[in-house]
C-alpha cells in the first residue's frame, strides 16, 4: 500500500515545490521594484563649484558685411578649412560706387589744395620782401595753408574708412582655421550689419563661466573642472581654470566671469557657444559618509533614506545632512558603514516593501533566461480548460 502511493506523493511534493517557487521567485520578480543600491562607507567628499557656461574656440572672428550689396560669389562652407587671406565671398560694389567716388575726389582736391595754399603764402613773403603787400597777406595765407592741411588731413581719414568698405566687399578668412558658421545660406544678397561667415580656430576650445560671488573665492587658477556639454551626456572633458575676472560683467549679474581651458576634446566634434556645465573641483574633505542627493527624499521637511535590509525589503531612516556638492551630501548621523541605501528613491515606495537589487536593465539582462524558464513551467503547469478529465 505505502508503495503503491509513493508516485502520488512524490507529485504532490513537486507541485509543492512549484508552489513555493512562482510565490517565492517568480512573483516577486514580477512586481518587485528593482532598486539601485549603494554600501555606505567613508570616503573624502569632493568639494565642487557648479555654473553654467559656454564653449568658445582659442580663436574666433565673425565677418560682417559692411554695406548694402548684392552676393557675387560665395566659396565657403560649414566646416571647411581656410586659410588666412583665402577669398570666401564677393559682395557687389554698385551701391557704394559713389561714394567711393566722391571721397576719392575729395581726397584729391584737399591735396590740391594743400599745394595751392603753400605756393600762396610763398608768394605772398616775396611779394611783402618786397614791400609790394602788407604783412596781414602773409598771415591770411599761413591761415589758408593751415585749413588746407585740415582739410586734407580729414579727407584722408574719410577716404580711409570709405576705402576699408570698398575693399570689404572681397570677404576674406583672417586666419588659418574652419569656418564654423555659415550665416549667408542661399541669400543673394545682404545688408550692412548683416553676418556672414565665422572662421574659429578649433584646435582648442575654452568655456567661460560665471561664478556667484558667493563662490567666487573658492574657486582659484589652475585648478581642474569637469566640463559637461548636452551634445555629449555621458562625456565628460577635463579642464583647468585659467582666468579668473574682477568684477561682474554687467551692473544686473552678481556673476563673476571665469575662463577654463579644455586640456583635450578627444577628437570630439564641438563647436562655439554650445551650453555648457562646469563643476569646478575646490578641494575635498577628510572620510565622511554622504549619499546621493537623489536618495534623500524630504517631503515632511525631515530627511530620510530608504535602506535595505537583509531580507531585501525596504526601511525608511530619518538622517541628519551636513556638507553637499552638486551631486552628493554627508551624513552626519543616521547611518552606518556597510548600510545599503537605495541611490533614487522613488515616491510610491513603502516601508517593508519587498525589492530586487539592481537597476531594471541590468537585472533583466541578467535573469532573463531563469525567468524565461519559470514563466514557462508555470505556463505548462496551468490546467488546459479545454482537456477534461
């Protein structure tokens, strides 16, 4: 008889033990939340500086154009290489011919002028050596001779600056570098004022930041940032501070300028004025405890973390803060080294709630093949509601 049972036995243990599985392994891989998790221990806290900022080339030019005109010829495009003098642009002349003209008559007449008034005042001494004029002929033409050289000397710096127009229309590059910036596009034609073209010298890059005066005198020459660029998120390019200004640069900023120069770009493709995140690295401090800030959650205005026990459930534990960076606060109290804190704490989480270790990608990379196979017996174990016994 105790044989003839033994085969039902060994199933109802089975069935048991799938049981406990799905209830103990399945289910709660299901619908736990999985929970990144953090060991506490003392460790320096490194003191940071944040500001925002924005990326600039060792060398950058802006070409504009200098009067009204129709495009000629346009040679240049965005990320091109040129040379310095390389023509890039030819901007019709027609309108300013005139002009350009009338100063360049200007300017001759003034010199003729110039030449007539001092023949004039030679005559006049010949004529007064003698004793044909008076002496006040000589004095008016010594008069005449200096509104001549005034004249000439203001029609020549006229003549200059119509001159650097005229020769404007020929958009050249002023330097070796790329052009970074293509403001002309399609148009055919521009206005005064109007950009053209940026040529930058990309070989370096620097950011400038601005400081709150708060901070301002944490922050000295040489020391090493991390600069972050929304381009790159998950890049960061080392820097050094460089120069440090004096004083706000408008009345309305409290905000004290401050330059940091790139060590390297690591062939990354950048490019001026992109927006950037600079945490400048003041120092740090002796071993503490901190957490990240993402893991406190103070809605009661008392801070707290959650941390995980050894059954993995959740517990939530009030914390005293002390120092923090833009990314991490000390611990003051509260915690002890060897705590696992969860690094994001999450707004539905309740206390003795049942977790799995790690964050959701890594975990389900991980156990896809045993959960794969669970969900798979549990399927098969279901009862087919079309078979009747």
């Amino acid at each position: 008889m105790k044989l003839r049972h033994m085969p039902n036995l060994v199933l109802i243990a089975s069935a048991w033990g799938g049981v406990v599985l799905v209830n103990s392994v399945v289910l709660p891989m299901r619908y736990s939340p999985r929970v990144a998790v953090e060991t506490v221990e003392a460790a320096p806290l490194a003191l940071v500086v944040r500001a925002a900022g924005n990326l600039d080339a060792k060398a950058s030019v802006t070409v504009k154009a200098e009067f009204d005109g129709p495009v000629v010829s346009k040679n240049f495009h965005e990320g091109e290489d040129v040379v310095a003098g390389q023509k890039l642009a030819v901007i019709g002349r027609d309108r300013i011919r005139l002009e350009y003209q009338g100063k360049l008559d200007g300017l001759h007449n003034a010199k003729s002028d110039l030449i007539q008034a001092k023949k004039e005042v030679k005559l006049q001494k010949t004529l007064f050596d003698k004793q044909a004029v008076a002496y006040s002929a000589v004095e008016d033409a010594q008069r005449n001779l200096v509104k001549a050289t005034q004249a000439l000397r203001s029609a020549q710096e006229a003549f200059n600056l119509e001159q650097k127009i005229w020769e404007a229309s020929v958009v050249v590059a002023p330097f070796f570098g790329t052009v970074v910036k293509d403001s002309l596009g399609d148009d055919r034609s521009v206005a005064a004022g109007r950009e053209i073209v940026t040529v930058a010298d990309v070989s370096g890059y620097a950011v400038k930041a601005h400081i709150d005066e708060l901070d301002i005198k944490r922050v000295e020459e040489n020391q090493p940032a991390d600069i972050h660029l929304q381009i790159y998120p998950d890049k960061t390019f080392k820097a050094r501070v460089t120069q440090i200004g004096s004083q706000p640069e408008s009345a309305d900023s409290s905000a004290i300028p401050v330059v940091l120069t790139l060590e390297e770009n690591d062939e990354q493709l950048l490019r001026p004025k992109l927006t950037a995140d600079v945490r400048i690295l003041t120092g740090q401090t002796s071993p503490i405890m901190s957490v990240p800030l993402t893991a406190v959650v103070n809605t009661d205005g008392n801070p707290h973390v959650w941390i995980l026990d050894l059954l993995h459930r959740l517990r939530l534990r009030p914390v005293t803060l002390g120092r923090s960076t833009p990314d991490r606060v000390e611990v003051t109290q509260g915690l002890q080294v060897g705590d696992r804190v969860a690094t994001i704490a999450e707004p539905d989480w309740a206390d003795g709630m049942q977790v799995w270790l790690g964050p959701p990608k890594n975990l389900g990379a991980k156990g896809s093949r045993t959960q794969q196979l669970l969900e798979k017996w549990v399927k098969s174990s279901k009862p087919d509601p079309e078979k009747r016994p």
